[in-house]
C-alpha cells in the first residue's frame, strides 16, 4: 500500500508509515460505534482528556513510524489509538452539547406562544398537517422561555378532546394551507421527543436526533386559545420552499390518476413521482411502500445513493462534452477535471434539493473523497478509499453508523471493489458484455446483502434479484430522468407516471407470488455478523471450494429459534403501542394476543408498525387474537395482525354491526369459558351473557382472561378496560381474581382500580400501558397512589417500553427501555415514584 504523502520515495526506515492512515481511518470508524454504546454520557472534561490522550497517541505514533525503532511496528496500533480516541471524545463532546439545548422537563404540556418559521414541507394527510418549526421566540404566559432551535408540531383538524377536560370535545381550527418559508405565532404543547421501544422496533428517538428535532408536540387552536397567526413570508429555507412547490406542481399535474372512479394505483404513482423528484417518501402510500419492501426495490422508489450517483454521471458527461467546446476552458482547466468537480457539486445540489437526507449524505461524501483523491492525482488501493470514504461518512454524521442503510451502501461498495475483475481480464464489451456485467454485480450484492438484510429486517426479497434486474435500469434510465426532466418541462411529469404504470404492475405480480418474502426471527447478533462473513465470502471471486465454507457460517441465521416457556409456563410481553393494549401470551406451543393496539391515523396503526415485526421477530404464529372490547386503542391494529396471521381465531366483545366483525368472525368471549394449553389454563371472568343488553359503554363488557401456569400459579389477570361497576359485580360473584401480574384496568383511569379491587387482587406487578402524556391523563395520580397504598409495583409502558413477565420469574419484569438503554433516548421519571417509596416499593423499575 503506498505512502500517499510521498508515493514515490519514503524514507529509510519508514516501512510502517503507509499503514498509518488506514489505522487512523479504522479508529475512527471504531470510535464513533464504541461512543454510540454509550447508555449515559460522561462529563465533558472527561472527553477533553480523551482528546488529549489522542494527540499523544497520534504523536507518538507519527515519531515511532519516521524512527528506525524496535517498537516501529507499534505505530499503526497507536494511529487506531489514536483515530478511536479523538473520535469517541468529538461524537461525546456533540452529543453533550446537543443536549445542553433539550426541552427543559418544566415546559412539557404547558401552553407555549411560540413564533417561528416553517423549516420544512408541511406534510398532510386526513388527520391534520405535520410541521417543522424553526423556533425564533417562545412565551410561557407572557415570559420569555427558552425551547429547542426545531420542533416538530401536529396541527389536527376537526373535533379533539382537550388535555384538561377528557370528554369535553371542542372544535379545532382547521390547518390553513402552509407553506415552507412562512413564519407564524402558534399556541403549542411540547413534550421531548418520546417513541415506542419495542424488541427489534424503529428508533424514533433515534431518527429524530439526527434530524435535530428535540421537542415534539401539536398546535392548540381551539376557540378558547390563542389563534394562530401567519405573521408573513420569509426568505429562510429557499430549497424547501422550492421542493414544496415542486411537489405540489407534480400533485396538481397528476390530478387526473386521482380523479373519481379511477384506478387507485393509478391515483398513487402521483406520489411515487413526487418522491423519486423531490425525496418526500410521505407522499408513497403504504399499500405501495409493501410491494415496493416485498420485491426489493424499495431502495429505488425515494432519493437513494443510486440516484445521486446517477445524477453525478449525466451531470459529469454533459459539462464534459460542454467544456470541450471551447479551447480556452480546456487550457486552464482539463475538461475530464472541470467534469468530476462539477458532476460531485451538482450531485450535492441535487441532494440539498431533494432533502439532505442521511443516503444522499453519504453518497455525497463517497463522491466527494473519490473526487478529491482523483483530482489530487492519488492512486490509492480500493480498501484504502473505502475506509476514507467511510470515515468520512462517520465524521459528518457519527449516528449514521446506528442506521440499517449505513451497512448495506457500504457493505455492497466494498463487496463491489472486491468482487471487481481485474482491467483487462474478462470484462466484455457490447451490449451482451454490459448485460453480463450488470447480472454478475447484481448476484454479487443479492449474495452479500441477504444476510446482512435478514440480520436488520428479519425478511429479506426472494423475488428481490430478478425485480432489481428490471427496476435499477428501468427507474434509474427511464423513470427518474424523465421525473428530474419534468422539472423543466412539466409533460414529463406525466411520461414518468405512464413508465411506471407497467413496472408497477410487474410489481404487484411479484409480490403476489407464494413465497415472495421470507422472514425469520431475530438472531443474535454473533450470528448475524458470522452470516454477514459468510455472505461477504459467497460473493467474493474465489474458487467454490473456499466458498462453500460460508455455509456454515450463514446457516445459524436461518436455522435461528428463539427460545419459548417451558411446558405449564407462559410469558407476557406486554407491547409498547401508545395509548392502548396489546399483551402477547406465550406457551411452549401456542401464542394469544390480547388486544391489538391503537390506530394513529389511516396509514399507521399499531398492528402494522409495531405489532406484525414483533410477531414476525419473535416467529410467533398466533393461535387467538382476542379483542377485549370494541374501542378504537384496542383493536386499531387487527386489521394488521389478520392480514399477517389470517390462521388466527378472533374471540372479543365485538357487537353484530362492526365493520370488523363483517370482515372477520368472531366469537363472544363469555364468562365460563375455559382452555387449557401446554398445562397452561385459561378462563375468562367477565362479560356474563346477558351483560351486552344492559351495557351502557362498551368498556363495561370488556374481556376479563384469567391465566394460571401449572399447579395454578403463577396467576396473571388481564382485565381490559373494565371499570367500577364490574370490579364489583366480580366480587360479588366471588371470581378468583387473585394474580400475581395484573394488567391495571383501563390504563389507569379513575373510572378502575377500586380498592376492595386491588384488596383481592393483590397482585405483586401491575402493568400499565399508555402513551407517554397521552391527553387522558392516564394513569391518574390518585390511582397510582392506591397501588403504592397496598404495595403494588407499577411498570408504565412510557418508562419501561415493552415489559416482558414470565411465570417462572414472577417477581422481576424485563424493561426494553433498560435493556437496551442508549444516552439519546428519552428517560422518563415516573410521577409516582415518591407515592409509592412511601409504600415501599419502586414503580416502574424492573428487579
């Protein structure tokens, strides 16, 4: 490997020198992921002395590699000592200071006058309309206070219920149309930014740290507060303000695809259209971000680095073939030259212009290191400049090494560099020659990636190579350039959409076939990273006797079981979804699911955002869905479930004129009734049968399930959203309700949890599921209190996460939250951890 500081000479004695650079590179790839481990951060002195202890290495290392010395060959240790150090101290010192502006715990749920300044396109959908805000200035009833430079705010239309009143519906100001640019005075409520932690579930927390947005919220414009106001026009965020009426002239072109009585995936190609120009991903359907996930090409249908690079080449080609058209240009510049500078810099306007996401951030630096290395004249070994790349990539953004797409872009470059033929030595040319490359590049990746893709997804594309094989000419070639062309001639616009018209059908066919997606459950991660080798090794140009050794590497992956309770045990994963419930019961053989989540709005549900990777995580196959009762943060995300596990039976408290019940039958769940699996019993408490005439609430004939393991205990009681009324009516029929886990009723309501209830009950753990300052108030302090009164420890989904109990340890509860704690993820501090140490215990804390 040369010495790129002197690629022609080196010193007598410097032997060691050209690997200095490629172990500083490493460290720092290596100090960015060992910082982002970190559960808590340190104090900043601490990574100052880190930082210290850095220019030390990096100085000793540079005396030691230019010194004929015995210790030489310790010099490239020092280097990655060195890169590792200055990297873990920089991503702690900008993680410290980032944090140093977080929403003070003070102003969540207040009334905050806040003026600021669209920073981004508003994002709309049947609920309401999604904002960025750049905030300029912020009061709390007349004083100054200070918040965040970003937040994130949901201005709802229609009818809400109102945060002090549960129950009193008032008529919200409908959101105006909104433009990026526009500054207004807003009446806002702001909580930190606080997501769903679930086993092998999305990071929101995450992502939002990266996007810098460290308060969300939604706008209160009832007739009773403030209203907003829209103080002007700005000339702030001019590419957003660009991309939003690009997005919107692309909508309005391709209005006729909606028309009524049209064909609705017709009507979508609207928004895919609008994503591949403008990088909005919201404006893709779900129903088409499935097919697109199925078939592999999901990668294709937004800004990814395939484009920009795309973008880069075209862009090169034309100032190439312009540039040397004049002699002059030629004469101070070399065209090939002028085209890569200018090629890299176009592709980073194209990537400013389509949303700066964290791909095009990546593709954007690769391009510009490559760029940098040609123009400079460096000939540097491919390893070399992919670790340059790389660490490139981690030093603009070190949290980019936390995202799946981060792996897969680098993990295809570098198998890309090695797999490459040697110049000269069977690469062919023509059009049979280009085809045969593409081929053998695409089976390349396919080998590489499908690992690494099962280890992140737990699914990966069976139909995957031979749709790529058609997508990536097709929609980086035909589609996207007609799609940018529209830009300046809007006809194109529509030759775009009638392109994708027959790839969209292929697509759909695709997806339909048997076996068009594979899942298998979450493995450890040895055995991912032992698959990832082995898929790296498959793909590599080596003889087939080396590669078949990959096999026993990847098959721990596919043969991968996760472990189950014991015969006459059973565990509950209590599922973090928000305001609603969703507990999933296990045996040695057989899976309940009680309840399945709330709906967020007609794109997003539980089911399908939390629950269906769960189950498909766990490899669960869901014998009974139960559905406590009919309320919408109980069975939002069945429609989801039943769609992934159509096997499943459905019993619950669902009335004859649900629109679910016409769809799915169900049977009544009714008190008496009684099953028995692997030794594990289950009876139900509650409804009786008469009770559905004299219901006045739905919550009123909610499921009540009893599971006992063998021997009848453990014991834990499931109760929906069961109130006062039929806690009584329960006593009264001197049902065992006696259980060491109880699920707390209601989410913690006022309306449950009476005394003489927890009195016979007494149970050791009590679960409440609820969203984080959800606007019921749930659960209610002086409930909470009751629980500390006789004991009880309370676990809170908004602190814990998922909680995972099981029979055989029924004293300790698993918190996801705690488990898998990390310093950017929001940590709640319960409000009733002074009631209950009165009471002698800690709620919401896992033993």
């Amino acid at each position: 490997m040369p010495d790129i500081s002197a690629p022609n000479a080196a010193p007598p004695g410097a032997a060691a020198r050209p690997w200095l650079l490629p172990a500083l590179l490493l460290g720092v790839v290596a100090g960015a992921a060992l910082q982002l481990q970190q559960p808590v951060l340190w104090q900043p002195h601490a990574y100052w002395a880190l930082l210290g202890a850095a220019g030390s290495a990096a100085w000793a290392a540079r005396w030691l590699a230019g010194g004929r010395w015995a210790f030489q060959s310790m010099a490239p240790v020092l280097a990655l000592a060195a890169g590792a150090l200055a990297l873990y101290a920089l991503c702690g010192l900008r993680a410290a200071d980032y944090l140093d502006h977080a929403l003070a715990p003070a102003l969540e749920g207040q009334d905050l006058r806040v003026t600021g300044v669209v920073a981004a396109m508003p994002q709309s959908n049947e609920a309401g309309t999604r904002l960025r805000l750049e905030v300029e200035s912020a009061q709390l009833r007349g004083t100054p206070v200070q918040l965040p430079a970003l937040i994130d705010v949901a201005w709802y239309g229609g009818a809400f219920r109102s945060e002090e009143a549960a129950g009193a519906a008032d008529l919200q100001r409908q959101p105006p149309a909104l433009r990026a640019g526009e500054r207004w005075a807003l009446t806002v409520r702001l909580k930190a930014p606080h997501g769903l932690r679930n086993p092998h579930g999305f990071d929101y927390e995450l992502w939002l740290w990266e996007q810098g947005v460290q308060a969300t919220g939604y706008v209160r414009a009832g007739p009773r507060d403030a209203p907003p106001v829209r103080l002007g026009s700005t000339w702030s965020h001019p590419v957003e303000r660009a991309r939003q009426a690009v997005r919107d002239a692309i909508l309005e072109r391709l209005a006729p695809y909606g028309a009524p009585g049209g064909d609705p995936a017709r009507a979508r190609i609207a928004g895919v259209v609008a994503a591949l120009v403008t990088g909005d991903q919201r404006a893709i359907d779900r129903a088409d971000w499935d097919v697109f996930r199925a078939t592999g090409v999901a990668h294709l249908m937004s800004i990814s680095g395939l484009h920009i690079t795309l973008f880069a080449w075209l862009a090169a080609w034309g100032v190439r073939a312009l540039w040397r058209r004049s002699t002059r240009l030629c004469l101070a510049v070399p065209a090939p030259s002028a085209a890569l500078a200018a090629g890299v810099l176009l592709a980073a306007a194209y990537a400013l212009f389509s949303g700066w996401g964290v791909p095009a951030q990546r593709t954007v630096t690769m391009l510009a290191c490559i760029a940098l290395l040609q123009l400079g004249g460096r000939r540097w070994p491919w390893p070399q400049v992919w670790l340059l790349a790389c660490a490139a990539v981690v030093l603009a953004d070190p949290w980019a090494l936390a995202q799946a797409g981060f792996w897969l872009s680098f993990v295809a470059v570098g198998v890309l560099f090695a797999s490459n033929p040697i110049a000269g030595s069977d690469r062919q040319t023509g059009a049979g020659g280009h085809f045969h490359a593409l081929l053998r590049e695409q089976w390349t990746v396919t080998l590489a990636l499908t690992p690494l893709t099962l280890l992140l997804f737990g699914q990966v594309s069976a139909v995957g190579f031979v749709a790529n094989l058609v997508a990536i000419p097709w929609v980086t070639l035909v589609v996207t350039p007609l799609a940018l062309g529209g830009v300046l001639w809007a006809p194109l616009w529509s030759l775009s959409a009638l392109s994708l018209q027959p790839f969209a059908a292929l697509l759909q066919w695709l997806a339909l076939w048997p076996w068009a997606v594979l899942f298998v459950p979450a493995a450890p991660l040895w055995a991912g990273i032992a698959a990832v080798a082995g898929g790296v090794l498959l793909a590599l140009r080596l003889p087939w006797r080396l590669r078949l050794l990959a096999l026993p590497l990847v098959w721990p992956v596919l043969g991968w079981q996760p472990a189950r309770p014991a015969a006459g045990q059973f565990e509950l994963l209590a599922a973090d979804i928000g305001q609603g419930n969703a507990v999933l019961v296990r045996t040695a053989t057989h899976t309940l699911l009680y309840d399945a989540g709330p709906r967020f709005s007609r794109e997003s549900d539980a089911g399908h955002r939390v629950l269906v990777p769960l189950l498909r995580a766990l490899r669960e196959r869901v014998d009974v869905l139960m559905l406590s009762h009919r309320d919408a943060d109980h069975t939002g995300g069945a429609e989801a479930v039943l769609a992934q596990q159509p096997q499943a039976g459905v019993t619950g408290s669902i009335e004859a004129g649900n629109g679910l019940q016409a769809r799915h039958p169900v049977q009544p769940c009714l008190a008496g009734q009684r099953w028995e699996w692997d030794g594990v019993a289950f009876e139900l408490l509650h409804p009786l049968p008469g009770d559905a005439a004299q219901a006045a609430r739905p919550n009123a004939l909610s499921c009540v399930l009893r599971i006992a393991a063998a021997n009848g205990a453990p014991v834990a009681l499931l109760a929906g959203d069961i109130e006062a009324a039929q806690e009584k009516a329960l006593l009264a029929r001197g049902a065992a309700l006696r259980a060491d886990l109880l699920l707390v009723p209601h989410h913690g309501s006022r309306t449950s949890s009476s005394p003489a209830f927890l009195a016979a009950v007494q149970p050791r753990t009590a679960l409440v599921q609820a969203g984080y300052r959800n606007r019921f108030g749930h659960p209610a302090p002086d409930v909470m209190q009751r629980y500390a009164d006789h004991g009880i420890r309370v676990v809170e989904s908004p602190r814990c996460g998922a909680a995972l109990w099981s029979s055989a340890q029924p004293g300790s509860v698993r918190c996801e939250r705690d488990a898998g704690q990390r310093y950017w993820q929001h940590r709640m501090v319960s409000r009733f951890d002074g009631a209950a140490r009165e009471g002698g215990v800690r709620p919401g804390a896992a033993e």
